[in-house]
C-alpha cells in the first residue's frame, strides 16, 4: 500500500436484467479492494463505450422507450428487452465497461506492483464503468510516461483486434484482407497498421464523405457499399489486392454473402475450366460484430470453397500465446497516440451514461460518434 | 489390348448450356478410345445420379418446363435456366455422371492394367454417363469377385463422403456429428460407419416414416424435423451425444442456424457463469450439398464461437493423402454390399434418362428415389 489515504466507498455501474424483461443500467456504490500483494488500485479517468460493450450494458434493449429511474444520488436508466438467451445474468447487477485507463494510485507489496504507482495504465479488466479497480498487475498496460489515461483508454479491444486480424489473415494462408467497417475507430487503426506492415487492405465504408476520410489517411482501396456501383467497386478491389478473408463487424444482411460472391467472381477468373463446384480458393469471412443484429443471409453463389465464422479477440490471444500477446501489447502501448489513436464523439460522467438521451446516443453506435466514459468527472 | 474387337463409337450424354439461356442434355455418338500403357477400357453398367450430378445435368434448369427435343436416334431434354454464374461452361457439351461402374474389356500394356482385364471396378470419372469410358487405372476400384456392377456403381461419392464426414469430426476435435439427411443413401451409409465404429450420431430425417426406416436399422438418436417438438428433440439428441459438428445436405433455410442455436444451448447448459460472447465451445456447421437453392439464413443467436462453410470430397481427399484414400478405398470394396450398400427407385437407360418425365423425378433428389443409369440397357 501507499500512504495515499484511498476512499472507502466509489461509484461504479451495473446493468441488471430483472425476470419481468427489463435491463436496468444504473449508478450504485461500491466498496473499495486494498490491493493483494500483486495488485494495483487504479483511478480510472477514461473507459470507452466499444460496440462490444453494449450487449453486457443494455442487454438488446429497446433504445427508443429507455427511461430514467433510481434516485437523484443514484440515477438509473430502464430499457424493456427480450431474455432470450440471457438467463444466465437474470437478476445479477453485471459489472460493465471492458477496458479502460488510469493512474495507479495504491499498490501491494511485490515489486512488481509497486514498479507501477504513479504509472498510467490501460487494462481490460470487464468493469471499467467504475471510479476504482483493483487489478492484477497483469491486466495492465503501462504506458509511457506523459501518457493521457484519455489517449490510453482504448488500448486492448481495437489495437489487438486490428493486430489480431492481421495477425489470423497470415496464419490463414491469406495475403490481403477486406474490412466492412473502414471508418471505425478500429478501422482507422487497422489502415494505419496493414499501412505500416505493407498489407493490402479493402476497406468498405458505408458513407461518402468516409471514402475522403480514409483516403485522407492514405487508404488505397477504399468502398462505399452506398454507391449504386458498390458491387464493380468491390470486385475491382479484390481483384487488386487478392483479399480472400474479410473481418465483418456489421454481421446481419448480405454483406458476408456478397464479399465471398465477388471473391469467388475474381478466383473463377483465374481459372482454366468450368468447375461445378467453383473455384479452389478458400474465401473467408469472420463475423466479429453485430452492428446489424438480423440475420446473415447467404445465398451460396460462391462455390463450395468458403467458410465463415464468430471471431473473437481473447480466442486468438490464447491461441498466439503469452509471448506473442506481450509483443502485441508493447506495440500498441509505444504507438498509442499514432497508430493506435482513438477519437470520441462525446465525453460522458457516469451520470451522463444513465440519461437516456445519451444511452440512445450511443446506443445506435454511429461510427464517428463513439463516447468515452470519464469516471472522475462530476 | 485385349483380343476382343471393340466398337468404334458408343452412345454417351452431354449437358450443354447455350447463351439463349436453354440447357440441352442429351445422347450423342462418341469415338471409342483406345487404351494407353496404364489404362483400360470399361464397359459400363450402372452409374447413379447423384445429387452432386444434378447441376452439371441441369444446370439449375426449370424442371416443370423440360421437353422433349433431338431425334429419334439421338434423343434430348431442354430446359430453361439462369446463366448466372455459368459462363465458362457455355456452349461446350459438358460430360456428366461423376461415378459408375462397370467391366473391363480392354487394357493397355502395362501389368497394372492387364491386372483388371475382366474385373468389375468402380470408378469416378466426371463422364461415367456413357456406355464405355477409358480410364487410367488409378481411377478404378478393383471390386471382389462376384460383385454385381450396379452394386459398385457409388463406391466413391457417397462411401468416401461418409468416411469423410467421420474423420472431419475427428481431425476438428468433435466426438459426435449430426447428419441432416439421415434416410439418404449417404445418410444410411454413414449410420452404418458410425455404428461400426463406435461413433454417435444424430440423424435428422423430413418424415416420421424415415424415424422407423433408420431406427430398423439401429440407429440410436433420430430426429424428424417435421415433428412440433422438433427442436426440443434435436436438443435432447445433441446433448445426449455432446455433437458439435454437423453435416448439412439441404442448405436453404434456416436448419444449420437451428443446429448452431441448439448446439450453444446444450453448451450453455454447461457454463457456470453468463459471457456475453456464449459460450466457447466451437460448433460447425459444414453444407456439403444444396437440396434447397434458397439462400442460408443465420439467426446468429448462437454466441461467437462458430463456423459455417462449404465441404467437398476432393479437398478432404487430397489432404489426407495417397496412403489413408486407398484404405478408404480398400474399406469401401470389401464392405461394397453392406456397410455401403445403395438403393434405388429406378433404373434408366441412356434414353430414359433424358425423358422429360423421368428428368423432372430424378430432378426432385427425393430421398428413397434415387436413380441408377445402365448405360447398357436398351
């Protein structure tokens, strides 16, 4: 422990799923940890709201009939939703907020605890919606000195899911790859990487005004899926880099359908002879979101030579191992502010993220727009 | 070359797809070929039609518009159809029938081929519609002595397919598998595999009397998609089994999206905690045929760890090499009348295989009804 006298008590949020169909996402407080010999106590200045973040927060409720409740000390916001799927949260106040970003301000007694007061750290921790933590060492990611906690809150969900694509794309044997949500905050890091690494990337943006932003960041293939030749585009693409495998956030509709069409359409241009069952060219798809929670629809124009599938971050970090991951982080840690930079449409205190105007704000998660959680503001 | 004087030409069907949107099939003469040092010629007696077939005989044709065309000599069937997606097999006369079977009554100089001279082999070619083929001797499946011709005529697609399936299972982890046409010919064969060698299975058929087809003949876990309590039966089998890996024929729809969903449930009845991602146990989903053209619906209700792609025999075939494809050759002749025996509906000549009527039966792929072709029949 330091000698920084630490605060008994913190506010922090929850979301609850109650049996009578309602989720109810609201301020409560919490008793603060003394850290164990290999921990730290962070104070969190900075947590972003990730699309990954919103299934735990409002558990697919419906945005537009969000309505205030709790008290004026501990305000609450009430969505009514389905629990389909969801019996296994029922009735228990889950802890919010994937990673974030602090300084460390109490420590346990092992050196490698102490190394870190003063620090500050980003770290994925599942409940960073809150004023303190209490973590192991190991979740945290310490920055360079200097760093903002603002800069460093989103150091683990995007960085390692750009690094981790580029990352699946070679040990697949692929050699280019296609990404459906371009302009994201984890699309503009993923450009920045394939950029520095020298990997073709197709980027699809779903907005014009996207095509001059990317551009702007020297993308090379870039594709608005809302122009009326979005299909010539696509193909022209693919056929330029030789993109097989596509990392699609968006999940419902047809996208995943029509990227594995206009690969097979390249991969069958390459080929001698009609083949029944189309080309040999393994085309992939990877669903790592659901910014469209409908269904996928897959209409099987694209040969027999195709798969796709869940991806998920933690998966491939357990797969590529300990050392690996370590290599991965201190990247993200040393370009935090160039490659991996995030902006935010909106800086919200933890009351803010309860009023429901704001829930509905960034509950539509609008690339551009992403809101970050400042737990110490008032 | 043997003593026995050959024909000079011999009757074979072509599928020919023309840019006015018309698929023709039909009978033409073709030259007979005369063996080289390593291969043989075989007389041909049965050769099935076999889903796979359909699309290089039809290619997606109208079946309710099929008509008579050709001449007395040489008969055909037109249809109307798409040419989407077809463009490198227009205007050439394709060879259909992927495998049949036969005697050999010619072979080249080579002991290996002399070896066959008299034998019944199967053998997968792409043209086996025809009354004579010449054939390099690895093509061939020696049988047994004593082996009626129409019994070795699928010894590849659907035997090598059910072998497949099996050890895709166990090469991606799984313990158990689900077949989703269980009273197929495929389906019957790989019942037959997974009893023989200790493996479950969840058969899923489309009509109650296919439940007593398969349980006659001692499969454990059916399940009739037609029933109300389908899905409940479907769980129950999987969780009985602990199958995380299904082989899908029909496509369409939205079953594999129901395998996938009942599969995430079983798996997260054995989750201690709620993850907002499901659970972690991987579930695939492999479509091997296209019973139902329409597109593939995925409710992605099924949490994150999942896959879903296209399976072929070749691949599977090529990957596991030379040395394990001729064990399961060799284990395919020596159980030809049991563990891989087929059945069907109907025989038809040459002729009768192009008849309007018959092309609309085989056309329908119903289950029990399969067609064998005897090319030697008048």
């Amino acid at each position: 422990m330091t000698d920084r006298a630490l605060a008994d008590t913190f506010l922090e949020l929850r979301s609850t799923l109650t049996d009578d169909g309602v989720v109810t996402l609201g301020l409560r407080e919490a008793d603060m940890v003394a850290p164990g010999d290999d921990q730290v106590v962070v104070r969190i200045e900075a947590a972003p709201i990730n699309p990954s973040d919103l299934g735990m927060l409002i558990a697919g409720g419906d945005l537009a009939a969000a309505s205030s409740v709790g008290t004026e000390e501990l305000p609450a916001v009430a969505l009514p939703t389905s629990l389909a799927g969801q019996a296994a949260r029922l009735g228990k106040p889950m802890p919010v907020g994937n990673e974030g970003a602090g300084v460390v301000v109490a420590a346990g007694r092992s050196p490698a605890a102490q190394a870190l007061v003063g620090k500050v750290v980003g770290f994925l921790s599942g409940n960073a919606y809150a004023q303190y933590r209490t973590l192991h060492v190991s979740q945290c990611l310490v920055m360079r000195d200097g760093t903002d906690p603002a800069d460093a809150a989103a150091a683990f969900v995007n960085p390692l899911t750009a690094l981790g694509m580029v990352a699946t794309m070679r040990s697949e044997g692929h050699t280019a790859l296609v990404h459906t949500v371009g302009a994201s905050n984890l699309g503009l890091m993923l450009n920045r990487v394939c950029r520095d690494d020298g990997v073709s990337l197709v980027n699809i943006v779903r907005k014009s005004a996207q095509v001059d932003q990317l551009r702007a960041e020297g993308a090379e293939h870039v594709v608005d899926s809302s122009a009326d030749s979005f299909l010539d585009d696509l193909t022209d693409a693919l056929r330029a880099t030789g993109a097989t495998i596509a990392f699609d956030a968006i999940g419902g509709g047809d996208l995943a359908s029509t990227l594995l069409s206009c690969m097979e359409k390249v991969a069958g241009e390459q080929l001698g002879e009609f083949s029944r069952y189309g080309s040999d060219t393994h085309k992939q798809v990877y669903v790592y979101g659901g910014l469209d929670r409908g269904p996928t629809v897959l209409r099987r124009d694209f040969g027999m030579s195709w798969g796709i599938g869940g991806w998920l971050l933690t998966p491939f970090l357990i797969k590529v191992g300990q050392d690996e991951g370590d290599r991965l982080r201190r990247r993200v840690a040393d370009e935090i502010t160039t490659t991996f930079a995030s902006t935010y449409g909106t800086r919200l205190s933890l009351r803010e993220a309860v009023d429901p105007d704001q829930v509905r704000r960034y509950g539509r998660m609008a690339t551009g727009d992403k809101a970050l959680v400042t737990p110490q503001s008032v």
